[in-house]
C-alpha cells in the first residue's frame, strides 16, 4: 500500500469522485434518472481526465512545490518525473477514449443522427482538455485562473448534459453558471492555501462560493414548483440549508484565523461539497432518490480522504 499511496496521491483521488457527480448531475438534468452504459463509460472519462489535469497541475508546478510542499508526491522522489508524464499520457488517452466509447454507445435522439451523438461528447471532451491543459500550463497564476478552472468544472458538468443536450433556462445554463461560479470562487478562495492568505481574499472567495449555493437554491424551488412534485421537499430543503451554513461556517473559521490549516480544511469541504451541489441540482428534477445516488460518492470520497490528501 506504500507504493500505491504516493500515485493516489498525485491524482487526487478522492476528489476524482467530484468528478464523476459532475457528469452524472449534468446527464440527469437533461433526462431520465437512469443509468446507461454510455453514461457509466462517461463517468469514468471524467474521472479520468479530472486526474489527467491534477497530474499535470503537479508536473507543471515542480520547482513551486519543492519550495512549498515538499512532501508531495513529486518534489519528495517517491514518484518520478518520467513515471508521472508516462502516467498523464495515459489518463488522456483512456479518458478520450472512454468519451469516445460513450458516444459511440449512446442512443441518439430523435432528431440527432449517431454520428452527431457521439461528435458532440467528443467535441465537449477535447474542450474540457483544453480548458484542463489551459489553466495548468498558462493561466493558473493569472487573473483570470480561476474563472478558467470554473470553466474546466463547467464543461464537466455540459459533458454529462451532451447525452441529451438540451440548454434552456430551467435545466441547462443556471446550473452551468452556477457551478462555473462556485468552482472559480474556491479557487480562488485557496489560491494562498500554502502560506497565511489575505482576508480579503478569503472573503471575496467566500461571497461568490455563498452566491452559487443560493443560486442553487433558486433553481431547486424553481424546478420543484414547475414539475408540482411536493415529495421529499423538506429534505431538499434542509440538504441546502445544512449545505449553506456548512460551507459558510469553514469560510467564516478560515476568515478569522487566515492559516494555512484553517484554509486547507475549508478547501476540502469546498471540494467535496461539490458532490452535495451535483445532488442538489438534480434534486429538483428527479427528487430525493437521485439525490441519495449522488451523495452516496461522497462515502469512498471521504473514506479515501482519510489516507490521501486532497488539496
């Protein structure tokens, strides 16, 4: 177990199931709650392309982390350079290649042609890539890094909507922009994670991680009242509540003592509730039943998160 630790370590493992909500999320919103072989094939895609990008995040910022966090998997020698690049070549590959075996897979509409069904996910999945290799190799350390990290989690999510694709107000671009909101405001929440961060910072980050959970909110009553489904309600709503003073209370802590702990903790909450926002959004829909799917994730996220770091 010694030996495996360190790779689970470079791709983040438990957070690969965050990954793996955000496709789910998006292909129920747009349609039945069901599993399907392209769908289990494009869960698995996305988790590997989500530790494709966190691979590379760690590859690219080598010199950084052998000042800042020397004990990560690359600046302490437990996992090579080469071994690491032989290992993100190989997260793409299968990760374009289960896209691709998930479009081909599909069952396309009525009015979509197969060949069309499957250039859509691909299309979407070179984008994520893009977005992915974007942010690791160009934009992290700019201004606008965490907007194109919110950019990766969106297309993640679209990802999962291109099984049915259907973007309209009610189902499709509110959750998008919702998501995209709330993953670039954690960013740059915990842009600072490794040293004391600014107040400002934090409570910037915090307003724009509160602003996308209350627009969670909407949509879910939204979404509830347009389909006159009142059963398991109040769940929904204490879900979303308990959701919104859970992440509030982590920012608030950090917010008043701005240490790297504090922050650390709050960026592990941050990114594993992405997994109770992808309930969330397809709570509305499809009730509280598919929303105990999507919150089963988190059981091996934060089983995982015990032995392997996440942030």
């Amino acid at each position: 177990m010694k030996r495996i630790k360190p790779w689970l370590e470079l791709v983040r493992l438990p957070n690969c199931f965050t990954a793996m909500t955000d496709v789910l999320a998006g292909a129920w919103l747009v349609g039945a709650f069901a599993f399907s072989p392209s769908l289990v094939l494009l869960s698995l895609a996305s988790a590997c392309l989500y530790a494709f990008g966190i691979a590379l995040n760690d590859v690219a910022d080598i010199e950084v982390d052998r000042v800042e966090r020397p004990n990560r998997p690359l600046p302490s020698g437990r996992v090579s350079m080469p071994a690491a690049r032989r290992l993100m070549m190989f997260l793409l590959i299968a990760g374009l290649a289960l896209v691709g075996g998930a479009g081909w897979l599909q069952q396309p509409s009525v009015n979509d042609a197969a060949s069309f069904s499957t250039m859509k996910l691909v299309l979407v999945g070179f984008a994520l890539v893009g977005a992915i290799a974007c942010y690791n190799l160009l934009a992290k350390a700019t201004i606008v890094g965490p907007a194109v990290m919110g950019l990766c989690r969106a297309l993640n999510l679209m990802m999962g909507m291109s099984l049915g694709w259907r973007l309209g107000w009610n189902d499709g671009l509110p959750p998008i922009a919702a998501m995209w909101l709330y993953v670039a405001s954690l960013t740059y929440f915990g842009r600072q994670e490794a040293e004391t961060s600014s107040r400002w910072r934090l409570a910037t980050g915090a307003a724009g991680i509160l602003i996308a959970v209350a627009t969670l909110g909407l949509f879910i009553a939204d979404t509830t009242m347009t389909s006159q489904r009142y059963s398991g309600d109040y769940f929904l709503l204490v879900l979303w509540l308990a959701f919104l003073i859970h992440v509030g209370r982590k920012a608030l802590t950090a917010m008043r003592k701005p240490s790297p702990q504090n922050v650390g903790r709050a960026m592990k909450v941050f990114i594993l509730g992405i997994v109770v926002f992808d309930a969330l959004l397809v709570a509305g829909p499809h009730g509280w039943l598919a929303a105990a799917v999507i919150l089963a994730f988190l059981i091996p996220a934060m089983a995982l998160g015990r032995w392997v770091y996440s942030t």
